[in-house]
C-alpha cells in the first residue's frame, strides 16, 4: 500500500484553485496545473466528502503519488439549496 502525504502548502493551493473553478463553475475536471504538469488536480462536488468516487480512489493509490493536497467549502446556492461539499484534490 502507499503511504502518502497530505501536504499542507498543496491543500492551500487546493482550496485557491477550488474557489476559483467554483467561481467559473468547472465541475468533474481534470486537467494538469500549468508549469506544474507532475501535479494532476481533481474537482468535484459531492453530498457526502467521505466517500471518493472509483476514479479517484484508482488516481490516489497509484504508486506514483508521494503528496496530496485536498481543499473543501460546503456551498449553498440556487443550485444546490441544500449545500453540497465542492472538493479540490491535488496529486503530485
């Protein structure tokens, strides 16, 4: 199994990027962050945080992975009037 670590510089750089894909309404994306093409960044939103999806969970233990950075909002909007969790995951 990987043992990977949650990085606190890459979950602040999550949770910038994750208000900012928010604010663009990006949704289920994936995409390299520019100048930093090593990193794969995950968004997406979900009622219940815990539970990764199979996607995610196979890009996580790939053993290639050595840090993880996660930023999360729980957001209210006409669009989810409930709340949902927005989640930002970044793998390098």
């Amino acid at each position: 199994m990987n043992i990977i670590e949650l990085n606190k510089a890459l979950s602040m750089e999550a949770y910038r990027n994750l208000i900012n894909v928010y604010m663009k309404k990006g949704r289920g994306i994936i995409f390299p962050i520019p100048g930093r093409e090593i990193n794969r960044i995950f968004f997406y939103y979900t009622p219940a945080p815990n539970i990764l999806s199979p996607r995610i969970r196979s890009q996580i233990m790939n053993p290639s992975i050595q840090k993880i950075g996660i930023g999360v909002k729980f957001i209210k909007s006409s669009e989810f009037p409930s709340g949902s969790f927005w989640i930002a995951v970044i793998l390098k």
